[in-house]
C-alpha cells in the first residue's frame, strides 16, 4: 500500500453518533479543519479536540459511515471556491453545486463542479506593485454583470506577469503577484471574515419597494435586520418580496432548514422576474444557497457562514450586497444539536451558552466599508426567526434582538386578518430611522421625519383607543378621537398594506410612497379643520374615503399622478361638507 501525501494527515473513525464522529489518529489536527470520511470522502469539520480525540460535523448523509473508516485532512480551514459562476446558481450549505445534474447526489463530492470558462480582459499594468484588493482584470456574467478580477486578500508584490485578453476556466492562472499565481477564483474560510480597510464609511440607504419598511422602518446599506413572526405571519413571502424589489447590486438567499416547496417558489419567482437594472432575469444578480429541511443539519449550521462569505465577496468589488436568511432559528436549532450530541452544558431552553456570542458575532459581519482596493461596498443581512408558538421571549429572538440594528416583527392578528405585510407597529423598531432622517433632510425631503413620526403618533393612538371602543363603542368618544381612528385605519388600509401578487402594488417607488403618506396625512388634517369649523362628525363620516384606500393600487408603482389626483378630489369633496 503507498504512504500517503506528506500535507495529509491520516486518522480513523472511533465512534459515530448521529452527525457527530469521533475520530482518533489525527496527529497535529487543529480545530476547523476541513476533514474527508470514510470511503466515500464525506466533508467535515473539527469541532472538538479532547486528548487524541477529535470530533468532526459530517455535512452529509453519514449512513454508511462505520467504526475504523479512514479520516484525511489537508489542515485546512472550512473554506469555499468564490469567483465567476455563483451568480443565477443553487449550492448546498458548504458552496457545492445542486443544479449540476447527477452530481449533487453524490457523496463526497468537490465543492467546485463548474467548467466553463470566462472571457478575461486585463486591467493593470504588468511591474507595478499592487497590493490585495488592487484590480487585475474583468468578468462580464449574465447580461451585463461586471465580475472585477482582484487581487486576493494576503496576496501582494509586483505584477510580474499578466494573461492578454483570453478565454480561462475560473483555476486557470491569469497573473502573477510577487510568487503567486492568480487565478480567476481562490479559496476562503467562510469563518472569517474578509479584511477590509475601513468600517462605517458614508451611508447609503436600502430601499425595499415595501412602503411600511422603507417609510416607518428605513434601513441603510451595511445594516442588520431581523423578522420575528409566527407560523404562518409571512416571514418567507416579505423577505422574498426584499429580494425582488431592494436595490442591491447581488442578492445572497440562504435557505437554511426552510420547506423545500418554499425555496422552489423563490428560485422560481427569481427566474421569472425581470431585473428593472439590466433587463435580465432577476435570478442573473442572485446566489442561493439551499439547506432545507430534509438535508443535513450540520451543513445548516455552516450555511449561515457561506452566504456571509460570498456576500463579502461581492462587497470587495464595491457592490452593495444583501443577504437574506431564512431562518436563524433554524440555524440555532443545528447548533443545540449538534450541542447536545457532543454533551455541552446547556443554557436556556437547550440551546448552547454560546448562542448569544455566536449571533453577535453572525451579525457584525454585516456593514458598510471601503475595502482594500478603495471600493466602497456594503453587506447587509436580514434574517427571520421562527420562535416556537410566536413566543418572541425566547432565546433566539430575545438575543437576535440585541445585535440588530432594525426588528421588523410581524403580528399573527394582522396576518390573520389578511394585513401583509404584518409588521407590526408596536413591536418593530428603526435604530436606522434617525440617521435616514437627516439624509432625507440634506436630499431635500425636510418633512419625511415628520411624516413618519405623525404616522407613527397615528398608529399608536389608534391602538389604544380601540380598547375603549370594545367597552363603550365608537359613538361614545369625542370627535376628534373618532376621525383619529379613521385617519389610522386609511394609513393602515392605503399606505401599509401592500398586495405582493398584484403588478401595481408588489414593488412601490420612492415618489409614489411619500404621495400616498401625504396624502393620507392631508386627509386626516383636512378632517380636523372640518371638525373645528363645526362641522358635525356624523357627516363626516358620511363621506365615502374609499377611493383614498385604494388608490396603492392605482396606476402603476411609479404614478405618482394617479395619487395626486385622488388626493386632490377627496379634499375637494370634504371642503363642500357643512
């Protein structure tokens, strides 16, 4: 039998429990080492190193796997191939393909299936010194999707060399740095996190397309979210309709132990949509990693730290990325089990003592930066969290909220009562709104902090006026109080509500949502100066405000005219009242 490789590292498998493998034999392993089990070479991870024990994470099916198997490892860290070919594609929870037919299924399998090549066209000068970050060349992908070729990080020294104009598969050498060959692609550790050269750079705001986000819960670029909800309150389809509508130049879904059905209708709806920016299916700017519910846990646990690399990537070419997790929770629940199996003491409701570190720590990969060739770019991560019964007490939802910079919370009433999106005014929360304020000030837009903040007022007293309305009725309350419910109800009906399976209301422009708040907020005084003309609030009430509610769907996501015009007609209307 030949020896093995000098850079591998021989061992075998002493126990299998579920998952989880012990392994014996693994001289000089270090923790997250990359390791291949058993005949068939199945991917895992060092998690654990007791004596001359290690504990491995299988990220497949591990059936076949058996006491005495071999164990290999090259000593290197959890790491994925990122360069051209992830965008419009499907991987698995460690960046394997699954829409290569008849490799997914196999076990063992590389993480980089791909072998197309890519037209290259040099960007820089052969003898300058460049340094990581600095750009070598270009890619085109898709329709128009400019893929820059940079210098990796911890790579630097004089271009020596620099491949002309060609057609390369994304391993093949296109320069050289000091004594490094450079490929169109190289490896990272998904665990870490890409240098950059600063943090916090000057703000850029996300913008959804969803009026109850973008006008009372604004995001900016390099932000962090949350989307607490029950079962059944809409998390999967708001965070769909974030992916289709923002305006991020790539879109990194992670489908991490969600219903398969559901990440069909998303690579479905991806496909079918057109990008307004390139003309191209939306699907073209988008990376899908998918690790749904009947596949591997641990590779669900890893999932969570693959989208935050590719997205990293992305960044460091100076684009604006989003990524979108689908659901955190179950991403914590992977990692109580795999707790349990390896007998941690747990905390609160089984979940590790690490959860809260392990969030804080997912969450800050989020941000907005210039990055080491100057570029500036941004991640911003929105993940959902599932807690169990909607109890948002518990321990996920409870610690998410901590880390985020915004909580979109979505309410069971609302989504029961056919309110979408059910976010909900009393539990979710804007760190960003301040900031989003004065940059709307400095755009022009000085009222946009007023608006919010009286639709807001709105909203509240709204709610807790209808406590005494189920004890003593409408009738009985001052008229002031009275049109104080109505005017909430058109901010709920005509500006929060919004129908993701109609063509005119699935996405709303910037202009169109600061009409349709204008307009109700100018209905809602023009009610009050009605009222202190004395005019009686029964005929007020009289007067049919229906064409306010529904003029979101009138026109197209942009007819801002449409709203004036209603808007102009409906005060008309209640000037005549007397």
């Amino acid at each position: 039998m030949s020896s093995a490789p000098a850079d591998l590292r021989m061992g075998k498998v002493r126990r299998v429990n579920g998952p989880v493998v012990d392994v014996v034999g693994l001289n000089g392993v270090a923790m997250f080492d990359v390791v291949a089990i058993g005949d068939a070479g199945l991917a895992g991870e060092i998690v654990s190193i007791d004596g001359d024990v290690a504990t491995a994470q299988v990220y497949e099916y591990d059936g076949s796997v058996s006491p005495g198997d071999p164990v290999t490892s090259h000593g290197e860290a959890l790491s994925v191939t990122l360069g051209p070919g992830l965008l419009g594609r499907v991987f698995d929870g460690i960046l394997r393909p699954l829409d290569a037919k008849d490799v997914w299924l196999a076990s063992g399998r590389a993480s980089d299936a791909s072998d197309m090549s890519w037209h290259f066209t040099p960007d820089a000068t052969v003898g300058e010194k460049v340094a990581p970050g600095a750009l070598l060349g270009r890619v085109t992908e898709g329709v128009r999707f400019e893929h820059l070729i940079l210098v990796p990080p911890e790579v630097d020294g004089v271009l020596s060399w620099l491949s002309p104009e060609v057609d390369a598969s994304a391993h093949q050498p296109i320069a050289r740095v000091g004594a490094v060959d450079v490929s169109l692609s190289h490896r990272w550790p998904v665990r870490r996190p890409r240098p950059a050269r600063a943090r916090d750079g000057e703000p850029r705001l996300l913008r959804t397309g969803q009026r109850v986000l973008d006008l009372l819960y604004p995001i900016l670029c390099g932000s962090s979210a949350s989307v607490p909800g029950g079962f059944g309150t809409g998390k999967t389809l708001l965070q769909q309709q974030i992916a289709k509508w923002c305006d991020a130049d790539v879109i990194v879904y992670v489908g991490c132990g969600e219903r398969g059905n559901e990440m069909i209708d998303v690579l479905e709806d991806l496909a079918r949509l057109r990008d307004p920016r390139t003309g191209g299916a939306l699907r073209e700017r988008t990376v899908c990693i998918a690790n749904t519910s009947n596949m591997p846990v641990m590779a669900r646990e890893a999932s969570i730290y693959t989208g935050v690399a590719v997205a990293e990537y992305f960044r460091d070419m100076g684009y604006d990325v989003v990524v979108i997790a689908d659901s955190t929770s179950r991403w914590a629940e992977a990692l109580r089990e795999f707790a349990s199996r390896t007998n941690q003491l747990p905390a609160e409701e089984g979940y590790p003592a690490t959860l809260g570190s392990a969030l804080a720590a997912f969450y800050e990969r989020a941000g907005n930066f210039t990055t080491l060739g100057g570029n500036r770019g941004s991640v911003t991560i929105i993940g959902a969290v599932s807690p169990p019964g909607g109890d948002l007490t518990e321990p996920v939802t409870a610690q998410t909220r901590r880390f985020v910079r915004c909580v979109w919370s979505l309410d069971r009433d609302l989504a029961y009562a056919r309110h979408y999106p059910a976010v909900s005014w009393n539990e979710s929360f804007s760190r960003d709104a301040e900031r989003v304020g004065l940059m709307r000030s400095e755009d022009g837009d000085t009222a946009w902090a007023e608006r919010r903040a009286l639709a807001l007022a709105l909203l509240a007293e709204s709610e807790r006026l209808e406590s005494l309305v189920e004890l003593v009725g409408a009738a009985a309350l001052p008229d002031r109080q009275r049109s104080t419910l109505r005017s909430a109800k058109l901010v709920r009906e005509a500006v929060l509500q919004q129908d993701a399976t109609s063509a005119d209301d699935a996405y709303c422009g910037e202009a169109k949502q600061k009409a349709l708040l204008e307009m109700v907020l100018a209905v809602h005084r023009a009610l009050i100066e009605r009222l202190e003309a004395g005019v009686d609030a029964q005929r007020l009430e009289q007067v049919d405000l229906s064409r306010v509610s529904s003029a979101r769907e009138s026109g197209g996501p942009d007819d801002v005219a449409a709203v004036t015009a209603v808007r102009d007609s409906v005060l008309a209307l209640l000037k005549t009242v007397t």
